[in-house]
C-alpha cells in the first residue's frame, strides 16, 4: 500500500490464459485467466481496498484492515492500539468508496484532531484515494504455452524462488471451475489432507462450511477424523498424484490440467466435453482415494510388510505408487491375496531401488501404462529380472548399505525386515525390534561411538549402516564405551554363569539366536578396533542376504 501511495512500482502481475473451450454447440468459450504470479499482492489488494474476505491457513474468511495515518502518512495493519488512536484512520477500505466525502472527512477529523491541517489532510487523502488508479503491469503468457513452460517461467521472475509445483497448477484449474464442482473438488482435497494431520479439523468444518457438509465428499471422509495413524498422511500433492495416475493411467500431472481444460490430445483441440468427463472422472477418484475401506486396507498391507511406523518411510512417492497400484488392482477384480503379494513387493522394490527417487512423474507415468497394458505378473517379474538378480543381493546391496547415516533406505528395509520377523532387539530377551520402531526405541552402535572416536575413527565410518542396531536404552547405557569384546564378552560370561550382568539373555543359545537375527557376526565376542573394517563387511552381506529373505517371502 504504501509503495502505491508513493507512486512506487510494485512489479507485474503475470497470468496465463487458459485456452478457447469449443462447446458442445460449436461455439467457442474464452478460457478463464489463471493467476501465475502476484497472489499475495492480487490478495492484499482484494482484502484492503475492496474489503473482501479472504481465506487464513485455517480456512477462515478474514478481512485484513489497513490503516493509515493521515497526517504521518503512514500504514500499518490495523490493531487493538491504533483502533483506540483517532488520529488514524482504521480502514482504507472505507475512504476508497466511491461515496466517500473528503471534505466530510476533513471536518470529522478535525474535530477530534484540531491539531491537523486541513491542506495536508485533504492532499493526504486525495493522495490515498488515486491508489485505485496507479497502474499495475500486467502480462498474459500466450495460451498454448505449455504446463512445463509456465513453470519454468514462474520459477525464474519469482524474487523468492517459491517452488510451484504442477499440482498448484492443478490445484488452482479445479478451483476456478465451479460449472463442473471444481470449486467443491478443491476442498475436499484440501479438508481431507487437513483433517489427516488435525483431526479437530472436522470440527471447523462441520461449523463453519455447512454447504460442504452436506456434499457426498464430507460423508466419505468423516472418518479420517477418528484415524490416530500416521503412516500415511498425504498432502495434495500425493492425493492428486494418486487419483490422476489411478483413474486415467497416466503419471504427469501436466496431462491433467490439460484434460480439466478440455484437451483433445489427438487434434490437439479443446473440448468441453473432455472437461467434463475429467472433472467427473476425478472426483471420482478423489471419493476412492477417500473411501475408509480402501485406504485402511492399504495402509494394512503397508505394515504387514513390517513398515510399522512413519519414520520407516523415507519415499513418500514409493508409498503414493504403491497405493495406485493397490487401487489398480482392485479396480480390475484380483484376487485379495494376490493384491497384498503384489503390492508388498512393488511397494519394497520402489524402496530398494529408488524407483521413484529421480525423475517420479515420468517413472509413474511409464510404470501405471505398462502395468495397465502387460499386467503386474509379467511387469513385476521383468523389473525383478533386471534388477534384483543373484548380482544385487550378493554385491550391490551390499554397496547400498557401505553408507553412513539412519536414514539410507536400504536400513529401513532391513529394519522392516526385522519387524516382519518378529525379531527381538539386540541382546534383548522380550522386547522386539517392532516394538522399538513403534515405540521410539534407540538406535545403538555395535562399535559404541564413543570408543570408536577415542580412537580416530571419523564421523561417516562410525556412523555406517552396519554399526547401527536397535537396542533397549538401558542395555545401551550398560554398554557404554567398551569394545564388543568386552561388552559381548560379559553377555557370554552371564549365559555360561546364569547370573545377569544386564539384558535378559541367560543361555547360549539365546545368545546365538539373538546375534543370528540382528545379524551381526558370532566371532562379534572378539572383536576389538582392529577388526572393526572386516565387521562392516561381514555385517553388510549378513544384512543384505536377510533382506533378500525378507523380499521373497513378501
């Protein structure tokens, strides 16, 4: 306001016009402009001058209320202070109504302010009235831009470097058409991604959206509100992904904003019959996405693969895939068993391979195509053939796992895995590695950090994959900084003794049974700094040919 008010240039506005729409009577429908940048300054303008409501991050309708003060020419948003103040004026709104009196104006401030001049108040006001007429810039990108091409354009003249993502651009298309309940569409992805993170988010909604409440979109998602799980909690962008890749087979997002437009891809033409049936066809998916039985189903399958908790997931778009391909094959009638044999594998070669890692939309793309027009047997097979054979689970994941760090994806695996097999923590008796993941156990390293630092190991050797275990934190501290050989040793000492030094693990046994399914090396009880190297490598090959286990029996 104030750069307005000083006569000051405050950048383009720059929109992109959708393309002419041919109708079903041949005639031709001009294509709505779409906002690309200058939102914030299009918003603040709406609110402040014109006095219109907008919407806050919960959803509220607000009107944001500038005040000035006519005298220090000076802006600010109005507040409980300056609304005491009457030498401000508490909202620009009201002076920039075509009704509004400056000479009646003048007199009422001067009765409260007989200090103010009666020039500089007029000039002031005049001043802020000509906001109204100061020009804008404005340019419109041509329509036949492509998706790809606006994007690029937006992310090279925004100043603050926003990433705009082609589901915004999705996201603002479904909006803006209302003929076709793209305006209701748009909330209920955004009120179901809402209320999965903040289920007291039903309550807003139920109380302040009642035209909402009464939609078929509501009633399917009421019951997010009573889901305390977090695995997968989708944002827009996931939800979007999902439903577009499930119910038209294609993975860029880009195709669906041209298919809300009424692209004919063949001619190359818009139509507003393709409009409508997209619009159609994505609500469609939209409510299945949503359908309560479905998504538990899913996120069941998700944990039967020993994905017990959200800090296991380190691929949001292998979990977002996994749940289009589950969709999939429930829409093509197979066999429940089959889908769960079919989704576990899918979803923990993603993980392992890093499938959906690089370039996601196009991997999306070619992957739903070719399972759509092969079918998963053969494609799941073909992926298995070229890329898990003996070669990576004897030597390449092994090279996976020759990394530093709790988050590489092949230790989620593995410690899913774990949890798949119902294995116990390390030198625990009771207490399962699942029970750790979900109960925020910690995570240990064989070699303690402490006496491998002491001794000049650096940060990314003792941090390796193949240091790291999951442990009961009071055997963690029991442990402290000894070598294995002299920590492991004791455990040996108590088995042959009976008498507990720490842990639970009393027999031999046990004792082998517990290092066999962490898989960690029976000469482990030897092994001091020097033997630190040959541990890594003889742990990796353990780690890895245990996930191989794992994979094939999904």
């Amino acid at each position: 306001m104030d750069s307005l008010y000083q006569g000051y240039p405050v950048g383009y506005i720059i929109s992109w016009r959708n393309p002419d729409v041919r109708l079903k009577d041949g005639t031709l429908s001009m294509g709505k402009k779409v906002l690309i940048d200058g939102q914030q300054r299009v918003t603040a303008l709406t609110t402040a001058l014109v006095g219109q409501p907008v919407i806050d991050d919960s959803y509220n309708k607000v009107i944001i209320k500038i005040a000035f003060h006519p005298i220090e020419e000076r802006f600010e948003v109005l507040n409980p202070a300056i609304q005491k103040d009457k030498a401000w004026v508490h909202d620009i709104a009201e002076i920039i109504k075509p009704e509004f009196s400056t000479l009646q104006f003048v007199r009422t401030y001067q009765d409260k302010n007989p200090e103010a001049s009666e020039s500089a108040l007029e000039r002031n006001i005049q001043r802020l009235k000509s906001i109204v007429q100061r020009p804008i810039g404005m340019i419109e990108l041509n329509h036949d831009l492509e998706i790809e091409t606006v994007t690029e354009i937006f992310i090279r003249i925004n100043s603050k470097g926003v990433v705009l993502s082609q589901a915004d651009f999705a996201m603002s298309k479904i909006a803006a058409n209302e003929t076709y309940g793209g305006n209701v569409l748009r909330k209920a992805i955004d009120y179901f991604c809402h209320m999965a993170v903040k289920p007291e988010f039903y309550t807003h909604i139920s109380e302040n959206d009642k035209e909402f409440v009464k939609t078929d979109y509501f009633s399917k998602m009421k019951w997010i509100r009573e889901e305390n799980d977090d695995l997968y909690d989708p944002d827009y962008n996931d939800m979007l992904r999902v439903a577009f890749c499930y119910k038209f087979k294609r993975g860029k997002l880009s195709d669906l904003v041209s298919l809300l437009s009424g692209r004919n891809f063949e001619t190359r033409t818009y139509e507003d019959a393709i409009a409508e049936a997209s619009f159609m066809r994505l609500s469609e998916a939209v409510i299945t996405f949503m359908n309560e039985t479905l998504f538990k189903r899913f996120v069941m399958i998700i944990k039967s693969a020993g994905f017990v908790d959200s800090k296991l997931m380190r691929s949001q778009n292998a979990l977002n895939f996994a749940y289009v391909l589950f969709l999939h094959l429930k829409e093509i009638r197979m066999e429940d068993a089959l889908i769960e044999r079919y989704v576990r594998r899918w979803f923990v070669m993603s993980i392992l391979l890093g499938r959906y890692s690089g370039s996601p939309e196009s991997k999306f793309d070619s992957d739903i195509r070719e399972i759509n027009e092969s079918g998963i047997e053969r494609v799941l097979q073909d992926v298995e053939t070229a890329y898990l054979s003996d070669s990576f689970w004897d030597s390449g994941l092994t090279q996976r796992l020759t990394t530093s760090g709790s988050s590489a994806p092949a230790l989620h695996v593995f410690w899913a895995a774990q949890a798949k097999f119902n294995d116990k923590g390390f030198l625990s008796r009771d207490i399962s590695v699942k029970e750790m993941i979900e109960h925020r156990g910690d995570i240990h390293h064989i070699f303690p950090r402490q006496y491998l630092k002491e001794n000049g190991i650096s940060q990314s050797q003792y941090n390796q994959v193949a240091n790291y275990v999951y442990v009961q934190q009071e055997i963690n501290i029991r442990v402290g900084k000894r070598s294995p050989a002299e920590y492991i040793g004791q455990i040996r000492e108590q088995c042959q003794s009976g008498k507990l030094a720490f842990g639970g693990i009393d027999t031999l046994p046990e004792f082998e049974a517990n290092l066999e399914a962490n898989c960690i090396p029976g000469n482990i009880y030897q092994m001091t700094l020097k033997d630190y190297e040959d541990f890594l490598g003889a742990r990796r090959m353990l780690m890895a040919q245990k996930i191989k286990k794992f994979y094939q029996g999904l």
